[in-house]
C-alpha cells in the first residue's frame, strides 16, 4: 500500500515538474500561441541582435501565420514544385540542374523549398492586404499608379518575334549577346504570335518585353530552351483598370511590401493578445 502511494505521489510530481517546466520554457504567448526562451535565444544568436529585437521580430512572425490561417493562404506542394520549375526556366536549366546548383551552394532542398513557401505566402498574404483595401487608400493608389504607367496596359493582339532555340541554354545565352550573329546549335526563325490564344501569365511577358529585347528563357520541353526576340507589336488595346489591378498590386507590393507589412501588422499588433509570463 505504501509502495504504491509512493509510486502514485511520484507519478503526480513528475507530471507537475513537466508543467512547470514546460510553462518556464514559455516566455511569451501571441494570442495563445507560445514563443519559447530558447526561441529568442536562437534569434539573438543567429541574427545577432538584441533580446528586445528578437522578440519583436518573433512575436510579428506569429502574427504574421495567424493572418496567413485566418485568411487561408495556402501554398500547395504543387504549387511550390510549379514555381521551382519555373524558376530554374527562368534560369536556363532544367529542375534538376536548379537542385544541383542549390546542393553546390550547400543549401538544402527541404530548407529552400521551406523558405520558397514562406515567400509566396508571405506575398499573398500582402496581395490580399491591399486588395482587401479596395475601397480606401489601396484603391486610390492603384489606380495613380494605372493612370501614371499607360504604357505597361498596353495590350498587343500580335507580337513579330524572331524565335531562337537550342538544346543548349548556354549558347542561347551567347546567341543573345550577338543576335545578328548566327550561332551554331541556336536555330532562329521568324515568327507572328498571337497573345489572345496564350495564357495570360505568357502573353504578360510578351506585352512587357520592349521593342528589341529578348523575353526570358524558357523551357519549351524536350530539352529545348527557347527565347524570343520582340521585333513588333500590333494591334495595342488598354487592358482595363479592373482586368490590371492584381498586376498593379503586385507592382506596389515589390516597390514598398516592407511598409504595407509593417503598417497592417502594427494595426493587428495592437489588438492581439500578448502576454509576457517571464522575461
């Protein structure tokens, strides 16, 4: 009997000393979610700031994922693998020559791929801060700014390009460098394209590459890299102020996304529950 209240009052220690150790690991709780000592700890180490600074920065990136849950930002892994793409195209070269550069940098994939999704969700937690600003400032900026670029809302129906392809990016390169000089294993033709029948993100490249500029390289599969020198654009019409307003907020967003984060999130701050339980 003894035994087993001994055993019973050890049980019940062991479980309160791994509350309390569990509450003394908590410094602060951001709307209920906790940010630890050890947290802070590692922010001053690796950032080399200030215990008040870590703190700050800590507590705006809880705010931060709670906005992201609240209004439902989700990058999917499809998503995130499509934009990887994508950015090795931009690059001229394929996936995995992307991931091989990535390893020769000593960068993780697992540790890129995490820091890419924090990126684009970041992003779009932005796009949807000012566009849900629609009917104050957000809007009223948009649209100084639509009325101040007439230019980037220019919309050709066809574009004149002379194609050049190979199966080597880096003679394309070469091949742009000296476009009047033909290249061995750059084929080069001529050719009229139509923006109408092109998905919307693609004729966006075309419309704003400039008269006498190359887009960037893409990859047209088959190991074939492909870019295209813009020689004339015809038939211009103004793409509508409704139809440019995510392409403008992404514009506002690259120029000032510091400030819009920092006066939304200082709005959101205020309101937010934080509680300091130790220093």
């Amino acid at each position: 009997m003894f035994r087993s209240t001994l055993l019973f009052c050890s049980f019940i220690f062991s479980l309160l000393y791994a509350e309390e150790k569990l509450i003394a690991g908590i410094a602060i709780t951001v709307n209920g979610d906790p940010i630890t000592l050890y947290e802070i700890a590692e922010m001053q180490k690796t950032q080399k700031i200030t215990k008040e600074k870590a703190i700050e920065i800590l507590i705006s990136e809880k705010l931060k994922s709670q906005e992201i849950k609240r209004l439902k930002v989700n990058v999917s892994e499809e998503k995130l693998d499509e934009e990887i793409q994508n950015m090795a195209y931009r690059n001229g070269t394929d996936l995995e020559g992307f991931y091989r550069a990535l390893k020769s940098q000593g960068i993780k994939i697992k540790d890129y791929k995490k820091d890419l999704k924090n990126q684009i969700e970041t992003q779009e937690l932005m796009r949807n801060v000012l566009l849900s600003n629609a009917n104050n400032s957000g809007e009223a900026e948009m649209k100084e700014y639509y009325d101040k670029h007439p230019d980037e809302f220019n919309m050709p129906k066809e574009v004149v390009v002379m194609r050049y392809s190979s199966s080597d990016s880096e003679l394309l390169k070469k091949a742009i460098k000296t476009p009047d000089t033909a290249v061995r294993g750059v084929e080069r033709a001529q050719e009229k394209m139509s923006l109408e029948m092109m998905a919307p993100q693609i004729a966006q490249v075309f419309a704003s590459t400039k008269i006498g500029e190359f887009t960037t390289v893409l990859n047209a599969g088959n190991n074939t890299y492909v870019t295209f020198l813009i020689k004339e654009k015809k038939g211009a019409e103004k793409v509508s102020f409704q139809q440019a307003k995510n392409f403008i907020a992404q514009k506002l967003i690259e120029k000032r996304q510091d400030k819009i984060l920092e006066d939304y999130f200082e709005k959101i701050k205020q309101k937010a529950n934080i509680i300091t339980i130790r220093n």
